[in-house]
C-alpha cells in the first residue's frame, strides 16, 4: 500500500535521532515524528539554526519532545561526540540517517577526505556503527540510510575515493549514494548474521525541491517548478517516515516514491540497482570504511 505522512502509526515512547533535521527533508520528517508523539533529536551542525527548527515544529506541535543533537559529518570527532550523547538516551528506537551534501566544489572534511564521500557515506557508517550498541538494547530498533536515485548508474573510483587524480562533483555525489545503499544491504546482512535486534532499512526521497540542490547550477532556477512538478520537502519525507515507522517494513528493504520512475509521489517499495546487491561490493566498501574511519563494529561477514 502507498505510504504518506498520514499513514505515520503513533510514536509514542520512541526515540528516533534525525540527522540534518533543521532544513528539507530532515525537517518535515521530523516535523511528523514529532507531531505523532515521538521524541526527536535534532542531530545538526548549527545549534542556532536548530532552535529555528525546533521553534517551527512547536508552532504546530507545541508539546513537540525535541531536543538538539551537534554533529557535524564532515569530523569524525564530532561524530564521536555525538554518538556518545546520544548514547545517554534512556533508549534509541531510530537512527535516520538523512544528513548529506549535494554536488559541492571539491571540499574536504577534517580529516581531509573528499567531501561527499566523507560527509554522505563515511559520517553515516561512523554514526550508525558507533549507536549500534546503543539502539541493540531496544528490539526492533532500526538504522535508516537516505539514498538516491542517482545510485543506479553509479561507479565508485575505489583507486581515487579521496579525489587525487580528478574531481567530477556529479559522479562523486552518485558513487556516495551508491555507497549508502552498499552499507544498508551489507550492515543488515551482518546484523541478521549476527542475530542482532537492529535493522538496516534503506530509503530515497526521489526529486524533492530543498536547499540540497543549491550546489547543481543552472537547476537552481528550476526549483521553485519542483514543487509543482516533482516533490515537496513534505512529500520527499514519506520514504524516510515509511522506512522509519511502518511495521510493515522488511530488513534490508529500500523504499521510494512509487511514480514518474521513482521520482514523487507516495512511497513503497523501490528498487535497488545490482550493484547495490552485491555482497562482493558491500564487503569491500565495509573494508574500505572501517579503514578510512578507524571504527570497526565487530560485525563479521555474513
């Protein structure tokens, strides 16, 4: 069945963390969790700009359970912090990996990796692996990745993911998405090898018009068409609540809007491309990731 905001069961009791929640997507997903009962941590870079969310959510939701969670992706270090604050809850239900940069000038984080990579794929490995045990102590608990459309037709530069030799923001934004869906498939395949409580869930909001696309040129004049075309920040949000909070929901599973090719509209079940699926691939780039980041979570290869 087609899932929007108002198919949203009733969170109360739960805590989910929503990363990136002050703007976009990250916003109306937290927007609904609130409003249906959940207490939601804003986990963003930008303290100020949190309270502003915080703020509007209350306008709607003025007993809305909000508090704010700093992390910045691109630091490792912070990710740690963050990670252990948020390990002070009295339980995680959720982590919704929703956080990432879109097609920047070449940039790199603090640890001097190419921005996109390190900011979409290796922030939300580092995260999600550091709460596993945290969100293990609550059965059904999941970890939700926010991918992309543009994954399908991916390649990932494994001689040159630090962007030595060249620099194509396009394809550098697609090889990280298609990163995160790799770890979806190969953390749930870990997790369910392991016999862990915790699910991986992937999820991708099809064309939305946010901020995100501030970087892409010449289709910033285009995005006040997008809401009249392809998705709101609202309607984008629908994958990630489905993959949030529907108990319909399969591990490993991967959802999207279900018209126009998986650009708008109500999501379900979306599909993933084969090299997405392969166990081959997810293992390398889990390899690749607990080298990079200094974090292994102990999961051995299913």
């Amino acid at each position: 069945m087609p899932f929007t905001a108002a198919d949203v069961p009733d969170q109360s009791g739960r805590t989910i963390v929503v990363t990136g929640a002050n703007t976009g997507i990250g916003f109306a997903t937290a927007k609904v969790l609130a409003a249906r009962h959940a207490r939601v941590l804003l986990a963003c870079r930008d303290q100020a700009r949190a309270q502003s969310a915080m703020e509007a959510i209350r306008r709607d939701t003025p007993q809305a359970d909000l508090a704010f969670l700093p992390l910045d992706q691109a630091d490792l270090a912070s990710v740690r912090r963050a990670a252990d604050l948020a390990a002070r809850e009295p339980r995680i239900d959720v982590l919704l990996n929703n956080a990432g940069v879109m097609m920047p000038p070449l940039t790199r984080t603090v640890q001097g990796f190419e921005q996109q990579w390190g900011v979409n794929h290796l922030g939300t490995y580092a995260l999600s692996t550091l709460l596993l045990p945290k969100l293990a102590e609550t059965p059904g608990a999941r970890i939700v990745v926010t991918s992309s459309i543009a994954h399908r037709r991916a390649v990932i530069d494994w001689s040159d993911l630090d962007a030595g030799q060249g620099y194509n923001r396009g394809k550098r934004y697609g090889a990280s998405k298609l990163a995160n869906l790799l770890f979806v498939q190969e953390l749930d395949r870990r997790l369910r090898a392991a016999g862990s409580p915790v699910s991986a869930v992937g999820c991708h909001p099809g064309v939305a018009a946010t901020d995100l696309m501030r970087h892409v040129g010449p289709l910033r004049v285009l995005t006040p068409l997008f809401g009249l075309l392809l998705n709101t920040a609202a309607q984008g949000a629908w994958p990630a609540l489905q993959a949030a909070t529907d108990p319909q929901v399969r591990p490993g599973g991967y959802y999207g809007p279900q018209t126009m090719g998986e650009v708008r509209g109500a999501s379900g079940e979306a599909k993933p491309s084969a090299q997405a699926l392969d166990p081959a691939m997810g293992r390398r780039l889990w390899d690749v990731s607990v080298a990079m980041t200094g974090i292994d979570p102990g999961l051995p290869p299913a």
